[in-house]
C-alpha cells in the first residue's frame, strides 16, 4: 500500500461497502467521485473557523493562527462527509507524476532559477496538500490501497530526485516513444533544419532562447497590454510559417465533406505563452485589437492570420469568435465571455446547462457564472454541437490542463521556456490525441519488398518552439564535476530605497515643424534581407514517418503595392505628429500626445515605394514581402525617416522612441546565479546585492569608490539589468551596455543619474558606443523630461574614478 499526493486533474475516492451481500450475486462496490479541477486540492486544506478580521488575524501569532483552523479530524469530515460512516478508501490518482513527496536537501534544487523554481513551488505545494489530506483520511477512514496512474511515471525537477527517474512502484511503462512508434496517437513532427541555421539548432526549434529578452514581463508597467502588438521578428515567422502549414490543413478538412457531414470539426492551432502579457499580446496579433481613435471611439484593427481573425473586417467584432485566449485572470474576470457571445450560443448554453442539471442533481446550473461557461468553451473545443466546436486557435498561459481531450489540434507553437524535457512532452503532448482510429490498409517499405497490414493511418502534429527530445527512462545522472560554488545575485526587497530606475530605449527621432517633405537616401538608409535573420524555408521531420516543407506561403502572396503602404503608414505613425511628444502615462503605451499629420501620407507613401525600389536588397530567398513582419517593417520605417531629417531645414529637437512594453527598467527585477568572483554591496548604496567581476578587480574597485563617496546616493553595475543603449556601427544596429549606473547628490535637490562606461582600449565600435550615448541618448532622454536629468561619463583609469566622478559634478575630490 503507498499513499502519493495528487491534486493535479482528477482523482476518486471509493470505498468496498463492507455490509451484507445484496440478493443474488457479491457485494456492491461503491464509487464517490471528486473531481479535481487544478484547484479543488484545496478541499484539503484547513480553512478557518473564525471570522475575525484580517488585520485581527494578522496580530495574533502563528501559533494561534493555527488554533483558529480546522483541526485534521475536522477536514476529514467535511471532506469525506459523504462517505458517512464508511471504512477503507480507495484512492485513484491520475496524472500521478504529480504525486510525490519532496525530498528534501537535494543540490537539485539550487539549481532552479526563476520561473522553473516557481513552477516547483507550486507543484510541491499542490502535492504536499494532497498528501497530507489522503495521510489525514488513512488516520482517520481508513485508506485500503492508492492506484497511481500516469503517461509518464517518474520523478519532476524540483522534486529532489534527478529528474525523469522511474517511480519504484511502476508496474508497466510504455513510453511515448512506443506509442508514436506503434501508431495510437500522432506523430509530431519537429523544425530539424531551415535555410538561416543560425546557432547550433533551427530557428524555430528553440524559439523561446532568440525572443525571450523582447517579449514584455509581468511587473511594474506592464499590467495593461495594449495597442498594437509588436512581437519579435523570430516569433512573427514562426506564426506564419506555422499557419501557412495550418491553412493546408484547413482546406483539406474544407474540402472533405464526408468528414465534415460526421461531425469532424475544423483543425486546431494552439499557442501556449509563458505570462497574461505575452499572451495577451499573441492573441492580439492573432485575433485583432482594438485601436483609439480621435474622437475617442475604439475600432477594431484586423488578425494577421486570415482564419483566425475575430474581427469583421468593418471595425467590429465578430460575434462567433475563432480564436480565444485562456488565462486564469481572464477567468476570474466577470467580462471573461461578451454578451454577443452568449447570445449566438444560447441554444448550446441551454444544452450545456441542461446537461449539468444531469451531472450535478441538486445543483442550479443558472448560477453559473462567465467562467464556468468559458471553461466549457475550453473543454469542448473540437466536439460538435458544443460551446467549442467552432473555436480554431487558442492561446494560452502555460499549459492547457492535462485533462483537455481536444483530439483536432494539428499545430502547437510554444512561446515560453522549457526547463524540463517533462513539460516539452507535455506541451506536444495535447496535440498527440489521434482524430481517428478506424484501420485501414498501410504499407511499409521493407527494403526491395513492402509490407501491407491493417493499421491506424498515420496522423500528424506540427510543432514550433518546443525543444522536443525523448526522456530515457533509466533516469541515471553522469557523476557532477566538481566546481565553484554559484552565488545568487538578486535585488533585496529590504533596500528597496536604492531602487534604480531607467528608461528603455529602441531608438531616436527629430521633432520637426514643415509640411514640405524632401528625402534623399544615403548608404545608412540601406536594408538587406537575409536569411540568416528569420528563415523563409524550414524542414519539419518526426521520429519516424513524412518530412514536410514549411514556407511563408501567405507573406508571398501578398502584394508589394501592400508593403509600402505599411511603411509608410509606421514612418507617419511613429514619427510625423503635430508635437511629436509621445504620452507619458502608461495606460497605453502607443498613444501620442497628438494626432498623426495624415496630409503627409502621399508624400510618406512616394518616399516608401521609392525606398523600396532603390534601398533594399534581397539575398537567398528572402523576398520584400518579409518587411510586413512589423520589426522588420518599424526598422524599415526608421531607414526611410532617415532619408527624410537628414534633408530638413530648421530647428529639430532630438526625442527617444521608447519600447512598446516595459518602458521602464528597475533593478528590482535583478535575479541570476553566477560562478564567477563577485563583490558584496554595502546595503545603504546597492539595491543589488553583489557586483560580478567579469573582467578582472576593476568592478570591485568602481563599486568601492562608489561606496566611499558620500555624494553617491546609490548605484547598480550593468548586469543582468536590461538596460542597453541602441547604436549603430556600419549600417548594423547594436546594442551598447555600459558598465554602472549611479544616482548622484549634485547640489540642487534633484538627483543626477549617471552613466558610467570603464573603458579599456580604444577602438572604432567603443568610439560609436560613446558618441551615441552622448549626443543621442542623453540629449533625447533629458528632452523627453520624463525620466529624471541624465549625463554619461567614461573613465580609463578605475583607481583614479574617485577624482574623475566628483570633478564630472562640480566637486573637489
């Protein structure tokens, strides 16, 4: 007998009546189930019995605290209130590699960072609760025997066990490797070369490793997404390539009327995100968005993906959406479904509740909320004649739960890390479901011969961004090569007063007053497409079975006529307003001051066509099409605004373009591990809590000399900080991170923030570097007025920073 925890998908409780045998045959075996739904674990805990308030509760002390909970008796008998007075349960746990007991002092566990530690908190919580509640029903009921079932029966990272070691109580493991191999679920077919192959793998393999520095966080700044979204350039091919493969299977499924006349619904494409922000953000790409206009209406900016769009094409939406976004906050929220929504589905809502009527006897389904009726839009999508048999894409944060049984998902595009080949095969996982299992005649070439048999056709998935390999099952560890220690480097909430804040750059504008426009185009307003920056040609291949080409069949199609018109559009938008002052507040982010000079866009829309004509040039296969990707299509617009100021008479007045999400840097956000020799700050001065030396003592001696002076209010070194300046160096933009920055007591009450770059030898790139962050960047950001008074100072000598840093602000060293 070996009790587990649980508490992920489902679970029953069950119990062997132990009365006499009923007239003509055995004994009855008697079934209470308990559905867990990814919270009802929950059901375990103690809840309070007091109803004291919070502030009252907060005063007493823990061991009080506790005192005001349920006792372990008394949660048994809610819990198990229906059981009444029954002996000896059986537990049921499915999806059991959930369920364990952490084992603790493991060095596993020190190497988890960021969201993979989250992630193992919460699973440790989750199965800790469960544990203790099926320990409390074995003390109190009785617990005859637990069953654990599972896909995959071993041990998560995080759970101090080296992971994917094989619980020992597994009596049968058939891997997925099998199950593919033997042809009863799809086979997935991963990106394995494309025509960049920059790095070691396909773009397209790991996405998440190229994009993830550009997506917006969830922190301060960033809980409203909004306006247009901008995604990296790496993760709008990726969604195109996908979709272009998507659209194949569509039409396939279009033209079938047979299956479609038996009920098989449409293709499905999910897209599984790492926070609400970034999906947010996905989804309005996919789906639409709504844009301000200047009479203060919204109107509805069309999908990039034709098939997914949930918008009408007249500034409205749709009121049968096909694509929808799963989130918890969204599930929480009382606006989760419209009101037009519920409206078309009234005839499958009233199904929907009358069948809970059925499940759930007693119960008033009229008091389901929004929610559950969004949850059941989840649950059915791809089952006809429900809430979701018409929902084609769903995006996502994290995981859809493991219980979703949509069998027509064709194509998952991951965008979110993957510390754990588990969570890899998780993920590819909901897209495995086979659609259909009716055999019929395969053949399989044997050398010369080939051999026919009757078999399950074989059904493919498509997945992006998922580094997809199989587990071994052994769960053996090569013996770890000693090292130096690793030492944490993180922001403390305790020296919060040092907090350092900055502003995120992506570039530079000139404010200018004429309705005149000339342009002339010099070699810094030249684009080259390649290849080697977002592949246009990406091979898919499975474990066994068909290859397949995926290219960006819908981005060339599209008419060049279409692409100029964009950049001139984004040269307007971005840079042609009455004052040009970009809006300060953070309720949206995309919103100017002042409306765009739309009298400009015939002059805008020539210079664009002529740009394209003379200034770009295409190598391998890349075509002009790949500027509607809207990073490269915001680049080509900067180029082509290039060729606009450097023509312009007057007065100009040099403004920062701020990044769409994350305007604002902080270093509260500051958490790495590193083995390289650091320096521990002196909490009155860092808000970070050591210096990493990376080129040797001379950070140690910067950071000392900081410390020492009394005029420096705080400072932070450059790493891991996410603050760069943008420059650029024979034609190719860069990226230029200085060494610290410091906020400094320059004497009239408002604090200085310094930039301060250690140079070492000189040469032509560090040259470009500083120029760029003197005259570009500091004069934009001091004219933004926005951000606090900044200046940049670069040193040669360390030892010599002290007479140098207090000369810089009028003082005497």
């Amino acid at each position: 007998r070996r009790a587990v925890a649980s508490g992920v998908e489902r679970s029953a409780i069950g119990q062997r009546s132990c009365g006499r045998k009923p007239p003509g045959g055995s004994r009855r075996l008697k079934y209470i189930y308990t559905p867990i739904d990814g919270s009802s674990f929950h059901a375990f805990l103690r809840r309070e019995r007091s109803d004291a308030s919070r502030l009252a509760k907060e005063l007493l002390g823990d061991d009080q605290r506790r005192a005001l909970q349920e006792s372990p008796d008394q949660m048994v008998r809610r819990v198990c209130r229906e059981l009444g007075t029954k002996k000896q349960i059986i537990v049921i746990n499915d999806e059991a590699h959930h369920c364990y007991r952490h084992r603790v002092k493991d060095a596993t566990d020190d190497k988890l960072t960021g969201e993979d530690r989250q992630e193992a908190k919460k699973r440790e919580e989750a199965a800790r609760v469960w544990i203790s509640g099926i320990e409390a029903i074995q003390r109190k009921v009785g617990v005859k025997v637990v069953y654990d079932l599972s896909a995959t029966p071993f041990f998560l990272r995080g759970s101090g066990y080296p992971e994917g070691t094989l619980f020992p109580w597994v009596v049968s493991d058939f891997s997925l490797i099998d199950a593919i191999e033997s042809g009863i679920v799809k086979v997935p077919r991963v990106p394995v070369s494309d025509d960049s192959m920059v790095g070691e793998s396909p773009t397209y393999r790991d996405l998440w490793l190229r994009i993830r520095d550009d997506l917006p966080k969830k922190g301060r700044g960033t809980e409203a997404i909004s306006g247009e979204p901008r995604l990296p350039a790496e993760l709008e091919g990726a969604l195109h390539s996908l979709y272009s493969n998507y659209e194949k299977y569509y039409r396939q499924w279009q033209s079938n009327e047979h299956a479609r006349s038996q009920g098989l619904t449409p293709p499905v494409f999910i897209v599984v995100c790492n926070n609400t922000n970034v999906s947010k953000m996905v989804f309005d790409y996919i789906a639409g968005w709504e844009r301000e206009m200047p009479d203060g209406t919204n109107r509805v900016q069309a999908g990039k993906l034709d098939l997914f769009r949930n918008d009408d094409g007249q500034g409205g939406w749709l009121s049968l959406p096909a694509t929808i976004l799963i989130d918890s906050e969204q599930l929480e929220s009382g606006e989760a479904m419209k009101p037009e929504f519920k409206r078309v589905l009234a005839r499958q809502i009233d199904e929907f509740k009358a069948e809970y009527r059925q499940r759930f006897p007693g119960r008033d389904p009229d008091t389901l909320t929004d929610e559950d009726l969004l949850r059941e839009v989840m649950n059915t999508v791809g089952k006809p004649g429900k809430l979701g048999q018409d929902i084609t894409c769903v995006v996502s944060v994290s995981m859809l739960s493991e219980g979703w049984d949509a069998n027509t998902v064709t194509h998952i595009l991951g965008v979110r890390a993957f510390g754990t080949q588990l969570l890899c095969e998780q993920v590819v996982g909901r897209g495995l479901r086979r659609m259909s299992y009716a055999t019929d005649t395969c053949t399989v070439a044997i050398g010369p011969e080939s051999l026919e048999f009757k078999g399950f056709p074989v059904e493919y998935a498509e997945v992006y961004g998922v580094p997809f390999s199989f587990i071994p099952c052994s769960g053996s560890q090569p013996e770890p090569k000693p090292g130096p220690m690793p030492t944490r480097v993180r922001s403390l909430p305790e020296r919060a007063d040092c907090e350092i804040t900055f502003p995120r750059v992506m570039g530079y504008r000139q404010d200018m007053a004429t309705n005149r426009l000339t342009y002339e185009f010099t070699s810094d307003c030249h684009l080259t497409l390649s290849t080697e920056d977002i592949p246009t040609r990406t091979e898919s291949a499975p474990i066994v079975g068909e290859r397949v080409i995926h290219e960006l069949d819908d981005l060339r199609a599209r008419r060049e006529q279409e692409v100029a018109f964009l950049l001139a559009k984004l040269t307007l938008e971005k840079y042609f307003r009455h004052n040009g002052e970009p809006q300060a507040s953070n309720s949206d982010k995309h919103k100017f001051a002042s409306e765009v000079q739309s009298w400009l866009f015939p002059q805008v829309l020539t210079i664009a066509r002529d740009w394209l004509s003379q200034c770009v040039t295409c190598k391998g296969n890349a075509f002009p099409q790949l500027l509607l990707l809207l990073t490269y299509a915001n680049d080509a617009a900067d180029r082509i605004y290039q060729s606009i100021a450097g023509t312009e008479e007057g007065q100009q007045r040099l403004l920062p373009i701020l990044r769409p999400y994350d305007q604002v840097g902080s270093t509260r956000y500051v958490d790495f591990t590193t083995t390289k020799p650091t320096y521990l700050t002196n909490p009155g001065k860092c808000h970070v809590s050591h210096v990493v030396a990376d080129t040797g003592s001379w950070e140690q001696k910067l950071a000392q000399t900081l410390e020492e002076m009394a005029e420096v209010l705080c400072y932070v070194k450059n790493q891991s900080l996410g603050f760069h300046i943008p420059y650029t160096i024979e034609a190719q933009e860069h990226n230029y991170v200085p060494d610290f920055i410091a906020q400094i007591d320059s004497g009239d009450g408002k604090p200085l923030n310094l930039i301060i770059e250690v140079t070492g030898d000189r040469d032509k790139e560090k040259a470009a570097k500083v120029a760029t962050a003197r005259n570009l960047w500091v004069p934009a950001i001091n004219n933004h007025a926005g951000f606090g008074r900044w200046e940049f100072i670069e040193i040669t000598d360390p030892w010599d920073a002290q007479k140098l840093l207090s000369s810089s602000i009028g003082r005497d060293a």
